[in-house]
C-alpha cells in the first residue's frame, strides 16, 4: 500500500515564484511544503539580490487577493509612465518616442516597481506564519519518483517527503526538470545585465524609461525616493570590461547613458550582474510534476515579464489545483496537469518570443532597422488603440485571466 501523505502540495524552490506559490496553494485549502536550498536569512540579506522587479497590476491584484498587497506597497514604487526611445551613446534619444500614460486606461498605476528583498521579506514571513505551510530551508531536493498515486522527493538530509502533487519552481536550471527528461530550447544572448541602483537630484515622477542602445536595453525603473534601478543590457565582453572599471570611470560610463535628465546621479551600493538567455521548456508537466516560474521559461528581461509570466503560472496553477478539489478530483491527475498546461504553455512561449524579437530589433545600429524601428515607436504612439493594447499588456491584463489576477478569492 502507497504511504500517507505528508503535504498535499510540495514546491521545490522557494524563490519568488514558489514562495508565492505556496501562499496562494494555502489559500485555496491545501497543505503545502515549501522545499529551497538557500536559507532565508541569506535569501533577503542586501547582499543577496539587487534586483527590482517592475510588477504588473494584475500580479499586484494577486497579492491583494492573498491579503498580501498592504505589507508588499510600503515599499513599492507605482509606476505612472513608460516612456520607450531609441538613440546611441552619448548621443541622446532619437526625436521618436512611445509615452505609456496609466491614466489612458484607468486609475491604477501601471505596475509597481519592488525589491526583491523586500519582496522575499514579506513572502517569507507570511510563509513562516501560515499554519497550512511549512518551510524547509536549506533542504535541497536530491532525487524522487512519482508512482500513480503520488510524489515522493529525498532530501539532502536523507529525509523524504510525500505529496499529491509536486510543483517545479527551481528556476532556470530546474533539476527537476532535467530529472523528468524534459527537453527545452533557448540560446544565450552574448549579453548581460548590470543591475545597480542610483541616487538623483530630481524627483522621477514615477516615470520608467527604457532607453534602447546598440548593445541592449537601458532601464531606468523609479524606486521610492530618489532613487532609480538601473539594468543596464551589454555584450558579455564589453559589460565585463565595463564592471572591472574603478568606480569613478564606471559611473562616468553609467552617466553617459544616463543623461541628466535627473540631475546629479550617484551609485548607491553594489553592482550585480547576470548572463541573459533564453531557456523554454517543451512541455510543463509530467507524472505528478508540473514546472512553474522560470523552470517553465527563463526569458530576457527587456520587458521586465519574467516573474509576471511566473506569477500568472501560480495564479492560474492555484485555480486548476482549487477547481479539481471542489469537484473531488485528485489534484495530480494527468487531466488536471494538462489543463495547467495547456492555460498557460501559449501565453508564456508567445511572450519570451516576443520579447526575444524586441531584444533583436532593439539591440544593434544598422541604419534602416534604426528607421523602421523609430517609425514604429512614433506610429504606436499617435495611434490610442495600439498605446492601450501595449499598455495591457504590459500589465498583464490580456488573454483569458485567472480569478486571482482579477483580485477575486479562489
Ligand atoms: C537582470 C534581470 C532583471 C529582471 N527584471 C525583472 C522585472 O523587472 N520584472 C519581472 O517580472 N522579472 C524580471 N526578471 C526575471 C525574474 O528575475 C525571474 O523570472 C524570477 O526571479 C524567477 O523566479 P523563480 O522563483 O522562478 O526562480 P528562482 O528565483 O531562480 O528560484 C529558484 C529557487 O529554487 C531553489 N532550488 C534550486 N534547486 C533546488 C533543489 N535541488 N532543492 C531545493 N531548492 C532548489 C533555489 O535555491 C532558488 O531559491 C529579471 C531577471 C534578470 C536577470
């Protein structure tokens, strides 16, 4: 006889995406354990993690729903505007631009700007206050097997652990998925992104710039008070060069980018940085195993989608788990994984592909893509329609959208 379970849900990787998970799995009425290797402490020291995560106004409704949203705003930046140019070096912008307005398509902010840390902060303690979930970390998932009634993981301290379902948020490399045999396509970029903050002189008005340069994107994302998140995209070789540089030449270089617009900028703490690829996975799911977050699709970051995706996975994840329980099914039926699947495996490889091609026709000088590009910024910004369908996008709310990403309860 198949032994009792131990959880109904066991994630494996309690990034932000599987700490998330977690929360809205608990939610809909299921046990959960949460599995990551990194200890907590470490995982939201300043240290850890420089990143900002631009979060979509359907993500924010997401947590509001969680109950989440209060703790999560004090320290978010909301975003008003986008504004998208194209130019070179120490050149400046070109005379087209694309301006995103929050107030073309309501009262919310188009998206919040928030620190990872802080974001794993609040995660992890609403985790380690839930009583339906348990968190273990540093445990690290060695090997496990699924039979037809259930999931059974071993850890790197010999114990194991039973579920009905195991969901992989164990991010790009995902072990897991390597272990179930799923095949993925992708390629590198030859780019990197440096990730820094900066204090201004001026006040951004929550306004976030995507400034597109021959090498890459440069983003310039607001952060409460006078500060900016930059992610500074560049060819592997010249962002190496660039982070060997002493600090006065490195902010010199950040300058010329940058512009003045802000005044006066300085480099507040340290500066990290991140190969870019794009890694796809050919399918989601397999026996009692489903892959969410960036195990299912690591993209680039030109867009700032990449936890998005990973949060529309958990809402709409939480939602199939909730729906099959209230009809009696069993969660980790094949049928049930397949309708995860199939919700979601289209929307992400549409995304990650168009954001693939943005990064192409962004990121080099020829002359008569510069033109067609810049044509294209300027024809999207005349025409109202095409402004609001980028903007709904870009707050997630496009396609057919889960209860928790419309703020309603499971
Ligand atoms: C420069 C840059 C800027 C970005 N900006 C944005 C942005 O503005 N907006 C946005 O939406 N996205 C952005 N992204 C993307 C975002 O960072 C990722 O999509 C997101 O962090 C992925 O989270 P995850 O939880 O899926 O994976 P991860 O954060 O990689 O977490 C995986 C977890 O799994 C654990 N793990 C792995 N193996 C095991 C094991 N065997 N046992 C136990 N635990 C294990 C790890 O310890 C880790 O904690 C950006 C990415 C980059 C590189």
């Amino acid at each position: 006889m198949a032994r009792e379970f131990d959880t109904d849900v066991l994630i494996i990787g309690g990034g932000l995406n599987g700490l998330s998970m977690g929360l809205a799995a608990a939610a809909g009425g299921f046990d959960v354990t949460i599995v990551d290797a990194i200890d907590p402490k470490t995982a939201g020291a300043e240290e850890f993690d420089g990143r900002v995560f631009a979060i979509a106004f359907a993500s924010c409704r997401m947590y509001e729903a969680l109950g989440l949203w209060d703790e999560l705003k004090q320290d978010a930046q909301p975003i008003n505007d986008i504004l998208v140019t194209d130019g070179r070096v120490r050149e400046g912008a070109s005379p087209f631009f694309l301006h995103f307005d929050h107030e073309e398509i309501g009262d919310e902010a188009l998206g919040h700007l928030m620190e990872s840390r802080h974001m794993r902060k609040v995660l992890t303690r609403a985790v380690l206050d839930h009583d339906r979930i348990t968190l273990k970390a540093p445990a690290k998932r060695v090997s496990s097997a699924a039979d037809p009634y259930g999931f059974t993981a071993t850890l790197d301290d010999g114990s194991s652990i039973r579920a009905r379902i195991c969901l992989g948020a164990d991010g790009r490399g995902s072990p897991l998925r390597e272990e179930a045999g799923i095949k993925t396509i992708g390629w590198t970029y030859d780019q990197m992104g440096i990730v820094t903050t900066v204090h201004h002189e001026e006040d951004h008005h929550g306004i976030a710039q995507e400034f597109f340069l021959p090498s890459g994107p440069f983003a310039i994302l607001p952060m409460t008070g006078r500060r900016a998140s930059l992610v500074w995209t560049e060819r592997t070789k010249a962002a190496k060069a660039l982070l060997g540089l002493p600090p006065e030449r490195f902010l010199e270089e950040l300058r010329a980018r940058f512009g003045d617009y802000l005044g006066e900028i300085e480099t507040l703490g340290p500066v990290w940085s991140y190969p870019l690829n794009l890694i796809l996975a050919r399918r989601y799911i397999d026996d009692r195993l489903a892959l969410i977050g960036d195990a299912a699709h690591g993209v680039h970051p030109i867009a700032g989608q990449g936890l998005n995706l990973g949060l529309r996975d958990v809402a709409v994840m939480a939602e199939v788990l909730t729906d099959a329980a209230r009809l009696g099914q069993d969660i980790g039926a094949q049928d049930v994984l397949e309708r995860y699947q199939q919700w979601r495996r289209f929307d992400n490889v549409s995304l990650s592909l168009g954001m693939d091609a943005l990064n192409r026709l962004f990121s080099n000088d020829l002359p008569p893509v510069r033109l067609a590009r810049d044509l294209g910024l300027g024809v999207v910004n005349r025409i109202g329609p095409a402004r609001r369908f980028f903007m709904r996008h870009a707050g997630g709310a496009v396609g057919e959208l889960p209860r928790l990403l419309k703020g309603e309860a499971l």
